[in-house]
C-alpha cells in the first residue's frame, strides 16, 4: 500500500464490472436508479415480524435456478448465488472467456461481513424441528465466509490464489484492494475482486436494534435511509454484490479491451478503539484515505470526487463527514448510494466502487437520495436533489466496518 520513495505507482486497469442490487439486477439498472435517486426494492421479511426494525433491501427478480441451474444453486447459499451472477456479468463486460485464459493466472477475492448465516440459521431449525440426522451434508462448506470464492472459482474454473476477505463492512473495499496488490506483484493477470451478502437472521437484526444501529422509520421505510441528513437515525440492511474485473495493464492491453479506470491507490487501518463504533476523531479512515492517496502518488488536490460509506448512522456519518473535510476540504462532490441498495455489509464498497468507476465515466455525480437537511455539522459538499456534472480525474471510496476497520481507494481515469 506504502510505497518508497521514488517508486512508481502500480495501477490495476478494471476491465468490467458487475453488480446485483435491490435496485436491479446488473450494473445497468444500479446505475440508472443511482442516477436518480431512485430507492429500490423493500421487503418485509416473515422472519423479522415483530421487530421495531422490519424491512430489508431485496434484489428484485432474483431466480436462482433460472439464472444457475437448479442444481448449481443447490450448492450455494444465496450470498454465493449473488456473487456468482454478478461476476458473470464482469466477466461479460470485460470480454473474458473462462475457456481462453490462463486459469492459473486469474485470482479471486471475494468480501462478506457475515457468509451463509441464513442457510446457518435455517438448518438450525430443520435440526430443532426434524433432529441431527436431517441436517444438510452440505451446511459447513456452504456457510464459510470463503464459501463465494470457493462458488466462483467453481464456475469459471479459476485456479489462481482465492480467498474471502472479511473485514466487516470495509470487505468489498478491501478484496478490490488487496486484490490489486496481487497484481501489483505478479502473482496474477486478472483477479475477479467485490464483496456479496445476504443477510436476513433475525437474531442479528435484534441486535442491530439492541446496538441502536438501524433505523426505526418503518412506517415510511422508502425514506429511512438518509446519509450526512440532520434527522437520519440509523442504516436498513439489503442483498446484493458487486463485482470489479482488474488486469495488469499489459495483460489488458494485449487483450486491447477499453480500460474503464485505474486503480491507483489502496489503504487500510484499524481503528483500534471498539468493536462497533469508529474512533471518535476518524483517525482510522483518515489514515486509510491518506494511505490511498500516497499510494497513487495523489494530493487532495487532485481528487474530483467521492462516494462515502454513508451508512445514515448518527456517528459513523459525522465521523466520516468530518474526515472528509479535513483531508480533502468542503468543495469537492460527495455522494452516497446506500439508500438506493440498502447497507449491503460486505458487499456495500465492491457496489460503490462500480459506481465510482460509472461516476468517473460518465462525468456526472448521482445524488444522495433522502437528503432533505445536511447536517449542520457535516460540512462536505453532498450532492443531492439530482445528478451534477463534473471534471474529475480522480475519485476516492472511503468504507468503514465493524470492529474498526478502514479501507479507501482511489480509482483514476484511464
């Protein structure tokens, strides 16, 4: 991540991109609906009936045995199912063909907060219910937090170094960036990096509410999401995954695809503080952010944009906010997609990040749905009401987790 002096900064080039989300089903429709505030799909699990916190962000016509087979779903857990569309949507836009590669020279690395906790929670109760001898064969393998890694080397046949990265909600940013060191390296051409989750156990949404971390709108839950707002009181949770493509920038260009960004620089830190809150002055994420910014040989200067985690939680946004604005000032654009997916864990920075790179392609800043009054304490410049128009070279995506973990990325354009 640090490099010595005089080195000369690494980028990874990011071939294609693909994403699942309550707001649609491939970075089209994410994309759209980020674009115009649009808040997407939300359900009211059966499970959570009865909670002060009912409603859950869904990813809409989701049929796994249409989109895999029914027997390759039978082998995963949703989390995994999401992961391995959303990669075969990548793989699809970067013109990548499993069949014509060098498997042993393609990586995966894929994020999650919490794995097969569902497919963990439903066995339990077959087991309560029918006894140990009707418990799937299949539970431990499928419930690991490497399970989507495992899924999609399964599916593409790569062969390359693999592994599930979990760092609470910063899982999805930091698989994209370690995944780049893998590059950076040599120890891969191509590394299929993001983060997926799905997450509807009860007993962690009861403690989501205990923790005082989800909101408790739910008579108008289309507006409970509301980052950097005066009146936000908490996250809403959803499903999904996002998926980046990056090569070594001679393997890319020797396929001589379109190199949609560059990842440039890459940071990550630990809080060191709590296991649910972020230090109180952000020296974490500061830290990561500048981290990133070394990394790619950047200033604060040189950054054009930035899509914060924006969780719509009282501390973690000031928090943010307020790092925000001492390492790159108030006058650069902000944005948040979170009430647009939902707060999909560990998959919420490989989303983002596709949509940093969509941002920095299109030259225009989606709005932060829900913003109706920024806080007064926040003073960044969040963009809200509709997209903007920019002139940026350079954006940064900041994530922060559970258990005090940071990471930040800087993507340029190509």
């Amino acid at each position: 991540m640090n490099r010595g002096a005089g080195a000369v900064p690494f980028t990874a080039a990011v071939t294609g991109l693909g994403v699942v989300s309550a707001a649609g089903l491939g970075v089209k429709e994410t994309w759209h609906a980020a674009l115009h505030g649009t808040v997407g799909r939300i359900v009211r699990p059966v499970s959570w009936q009865g909670l002060p916190h009912d409603f859950f962000y869904a990813v809409p016509h989701f049929d796994a045995d249409v989109l895999l087979g029914r027997r390759l779903t039978r082998q995963m857990d949703r989390f995994s199912q999401l992961a391995v569309v959303a990669v075969r949507e990548a793989l699809a836009d970067a013109g990548l063909e499993p069949e014509a590669w060098d498997a042993s020279r393609v990586a995966v690395l894929i994020g999650s907060s919490h794995g097969g906790v569902d497919i963990y929670d439903a066995q339990n109760a077959v087991m309560r219910e029918k006894g140990d001898r009707r418990v799937s064969p299949m539970l431990a393998p499928l419930t690991l937090l490497n399970a989507a890694a495992a899924s999609v080397c399964l599916d593409t046949g790569a062969r390359g170094p693999s592994m599930g990265v979990a760092s609470a909600c910063a899982s999805g940013t930091a698989a994209i960036g370690y995944g780049r060191m893998l590059l950076q390296a040599g120890l891969a051409d191509i590394v299929i990096a993001g983060g997926a989750e799905s997450m509807q156990s009860r007993a962690l949404c009861a403690s989501c509410v205990r923790a005082r971390v989800v909101s408790l709108r739910g008579d108008e839950p289309q507006r409970a999401l509301r980052p950097f707002d005066a009146g936000r009181d908490g996250m809403a949770t959803g499903e999904g995954a996002g998926i980046v493509v990056m090569e070594r920038p001679e393997h890319a260009a020797a396929r001589r695809v379109p190199v949609r960004a560059l990842v440039a620089g890459f940071g990550a830190t630990n809080d060191a503080y709590s296991p649910a809150v972020p230090h109180p002055d952000g020296r974490g994420i500061e830290a990561a952010l500048r981290n990133a910014l070394a990394d790619a040989g950047l200033g604060p200067e040189d950054i054009g944009l930035v899509n914060a985690h924006g969780t719509s939680s009282v501390a973690n946004d000031l928090v943010e906010g307020t790092v925000l604005h001492r390492v790159l000032g108030d006058s650069v654009p902000v944005f948040g997609t979170k009430p647009v997916t939902g707060h999909t864990l560990g998959a919420s920075g490989a989303i983002e990040t596709a949509l940093t790179v969509l941002a920095l392609n299109e030259q225009c800043v989606p709005p932060t749905a829900n913003l109706e009054q920024q806080d007064p304490a926040i003073t960044i410049d969040v963009v809200r009401g509709k997209a903007r128009p920019c002139h940026a070279k350079a954006a940064a995506k900041t994530s922060l987790g559970f258990g005090g973990h940071n990471a930040a990325l800087v993507l340029t354009a190509p």
